[in-house]
C-alpha cells in the first residue's frame, strides 16, 4: 500500500442497522482507516430508532478510526432516505424515528396522493409518486395517529440532517435527500407549499436546502473532542445518492444492486416524472437527476428457496421449464402489494437446483423490467455511457450465481467494482469536492472507485425472459387479489 498523500476526508454512512466511517485520502481514495458502530431497529410493524442511536453510533465509528480522523480536514454524512425525525425546541428527539422501511402510513399516502390531484400531478410536481416510504406520508400518520408528538414538534429533519446538524449546530439538507421526502418539488427546486398545507406541516419546522458544493457549516466543539472543531461538513445526502457519487456515475450508465430488496438507476441530466410512480424521480447530490426503482424480493427471497431446497445458494443447475416469480413480501416493481411466491412449470425430471435457478430467473427479471423503465425516464442509454458496463453492486454481487443470472438475462457486459462501501466512499468524494473544490463524481471517477472484474456480454436467454413475462401477465390477477 503507498503512503497516503492527504489531505484526509470523513465519510459517514448511517443505514437502517449500523453506521460506517471512512477515513480516505482526498487524492488517491485510499481508505486509510475505518469503524463500524451498530444501532437498533424495533421489531414487529414499527420500524423505529431513536436518532440518539445514530449520534452515539457515529461518534464510536469515527472513534474508531482514531488519530486518522482527528487529522481529517472535511467530513460528510449520508444517511437512509425517507426517515422521519421530530425534534423538540431544545433540538432533542420527540420520538423514536420513523425509518424508511415503516409502511403504517400508507392509508395517508392514499389520501395525499388523491388530495393533490392524482399520481399524475405528483409526478409533474415532486418527480415522484409518494409510496409510503416517503416521509410526508409519515408525518401525516403522526398528525393523525399521535396528535400531541406532532403538536411538540418544533423541527422536521432526515436522519442525515439530523446528524449533520448535530455536528455544525445549524440547520441544514441537500437537494439529493429532500427529493425523497415528497414535500420537496423537483419542478421548482424547491418546498412545495401546497403539498406542505395539504399535509399540515409550516415550513417553518424545514431545514433550508443547501446549494450545491455550499459547507453545512464547521464541525463546533464536542464534549469527548473525536472530531477537530472548525473541521469542514458539507451538506452530506441520501444514501442512494451517495452510492451514485461513489460511483461516479456518467449520465445513463445503469446500476444494479444485489441486496436483500433490489434497486436500479442511473444517473440522468433530464428531470425525471414517471406517472406510474415506479420510477422515483430524485433528484442527485449534486445538479442533475438520480431516476431509481425499487423491488421488495431480491437476496433474501432466493437465499429463502435455497433453504427450503437445503441447498447451497450457489448450487443451481441449467435447463428444465420451471418458472417462478419469488415475490415472497408482496412486490413494489411490479405493483403486487398482496402478491406471494409463484412457480410453475414442475415436471418429473426438475431438479432442486433448476427450480432454485428459477428463483434467481425470477428476481433478475423484476429488476431487468425496472431497469428499462428507469433507462427510459432519462430517454434511453445516453451516448456518454452507451458502451458502459452495467454496474453490479451489493452483497449479491459477490456470488457467482447472481453475476451469470443478470449477465444471461440482460446481454449487457457486467462489471463488479472491487470498492465496498459506497455509501460512505460516496459521502468521503462529496467531502473531498467541497474540500478541493471539485465535482464529488468527478472525484471518485479519479479514485477509480468502479475498478474490479469485468464480464463480457452474452447471448441474451429471451426464451426464459418470454417465459417469465407470460407467467406474470397471465397470474397477475392472481397475484394482485388481496389475501
């Protein structure tokens, strides 16, 4: 390993289970030190953490990383999208925080959507149609639900403002992050005032949305001193946005991720407005657009087949004419909320591991269809990543079996970058652009932070895309119908 050239950088990742700290060299990328710090999520319907948590996580992960982070000259934290955080007036928690996964709000999502006109509108607006991930579905649920912790509130904030707040001692979000709250319009970059009436929410609770490349302000002095006061915070964002500048995404180029729900996006310099609502139209951490869509059944659900085969996750077989659509939580892409796992096509001589293959078949071909839909929202593959791989990230992108299912299923050359973390390595290039006044992708494109294995296209396997595509269309009824 060569000798760190500096200046050092801090990026922060806090998701839903734990918070990552990287400690990187500004110049090369090299991550010269690390830490990890858990937090709790609370069982059964409510998915809650007390942002306390996430403070006490983030000071022990950057701890972690000792004399290296003291050195730091910048700092940046993204966080999990949608969370709803309620602060008092002495800027304490008024409640555990609604996270991102907490879907008790979607009765509210269905009257906002519908007070505002229809899906249509909100996507014409907000760039998006609220699911109830988003977090004004959220704060509608806590006026209805808990009346006088919405009447104690006097500050609104995402899990990552609330940490970068916490640092400066001022108020502050990014463009990137406040495009998933669904107050935030992409049309006018700005909070839109009668989507904040409709849900009964003064904007004056909001943080201002800072400009992009602005600071956040300076890290202020801390009781235990593990960050440098007077260090640099920039705005930091949404961890989606900030694995993209991670990755340093060029306009187009598609990414796949492996992990136990499935995303895909891409980086897009049009303003994207999908009226079906699966396509969520972001808004990026820095100028342009971030069109993402989402399924539920990904890792999780296949790794759930091989368990019930007793297989290895690996231990798949070709051939046979087994079909199966494992949306074994409901699915969000398609729209089949009610949905249950589906196989069909047994014969005498199927296999465990051909049946487990299908499963993979399965879960690629939902994430293929939503690709092309996100592709589509930024006018198809532009010229500047037309001949660019597809990007695989995420847990699953280690396994063999999910490499060779998306390399068949797509036809596209694959690429697996070497770089983990990309939350964080994200955070830390945003940091190092507003350190060295540089573009954040720009910087990580520098960084190198997509080299790894590369994996030539191959014939695309249209026979089982066919296969798949009539199994849905001919149980989509079935699998919509409420249970």
């Amino acid at each position: 390993m060569t000798a760190p050239e500096g200046p050092f950088v801090i990026g922060v990742d806090s998701s839903t289970q734990s918070t990552k700290a990287l400690v990187v060299d500004a110049a090369t990328g090299q991550v010269v030190a690390r830490g990890q710090a858990p937090h709790t999520v609370s069982p059964g319907d409510r998915r809650e953490t007390d942002p306390e948590e996430w403070w006490q996580a983030l000071r022990t992960a950057v701890g972690q990383c000792g004399r290296a982070a003291s050195e730091a000259a910048a700092v940046s934290v993204a966080g999990q999208q949608h969370g709803l955080v309620t602060l008092d007036a002495a800027g304490r928690p008024v409640r555990p925080a609604l996270l991102w996964n907490d879907v008790r709000s979607a009765p509210q999502r269905d009257r906002l959507v519908a007070g505002l006109g229809g899906p249509k509108t909100w996507a014409e607006r907000v760039g998006s149609v609220p699911a109830p991930a988003f977090t004004v579905t959220k704060w509608a649920w806590l006026r209805e639900n808990e009346p006088e912790a919405a009447r104690s509130t006097s500050a609104v904030r995402l899990p990552h403002d609330f940490l970068t707040e916490r640092l400066t001692g001022r108020p502050g979000t990014d463009r990137g992050d406040a495009s998933g709250t669904g107050w935030w319009s992409s049309a006018t970059e700005s909070y839109d005032e009668e989507i904040l009436r409709l849900a009964e929410l003064d904007p004056a609770l909001l943080p201002p949305v800072l400009g992009t490349g602005e600071a956040a302000g300076t890290v202020r002095e801390t009781e235990d001193g593990f960050l440098t006061a007077g260090t640099l915070v920039a705005t930091g964002t949404g961890d989606n946005m900030a694995a993209a500048l991670g990755l340093g995404l060029l306009p187009g180029q598609p990414v796949l991720s492996l992990g136990t729900s499935g995303t895909v996006y891409a980086a897009a310099d049009r303003r994207p407005a999908d009226p079906t609502g699966t396509v969520a139209g972001f808004a990026d951490a820095h100028t342009g657009w971030l069109p993402l869509a989402c399924t539920l059944n990904c890792t999780l659900a296949v790794d759930r087949v091989a368990a019930l085969l007793s297989r290895d996750r690996e231990d798949v077989e070709a051939g046979g004419r087994v079909t199966a659509l494992p949306f074994l939580d409901g699915e969000r892409t398609p729209d089949l909320p009610y949905a249950t796992g589906l196989l069909t096509g047994l014969q005498q001589a199927t296999t465990g591991g051909q049946v487990l293959q299908a499963a993979y078949d399965g879960a690629v071909f939902a994430l293929l269809r939503a690709l092309d839909l996100v592709l589509a929202e930024n006018g198809g593959t532009s010229s500047a990543a037309q001949d660019a791989p597809l990007l695989l990230i995420g847990g699953g992108a280690k396994g063999t079996a999910w490499r060779e299912t998306v390399r068949r299923l797509s036809g596209w050359p694959v690429q697996v970058p070497r770089a983990q973390e990309l939350v964080a390595l994200g955070a830390a290039a945003q940091a190092a652009g507003l350190l060295l006044g540089e573009d954040p992708a720009s910087v990580a494109r520098r960084w190198g932070t997509t080299e790894g294995a590369s994996y030539d296209p191959v014939e695309r396997d249209d026979a089982t895309l066919n296969r798949l595509a009539g199994t849905l269309e001919d149980a989509g009824a079935l699998l919509g119908r409420r249970p």
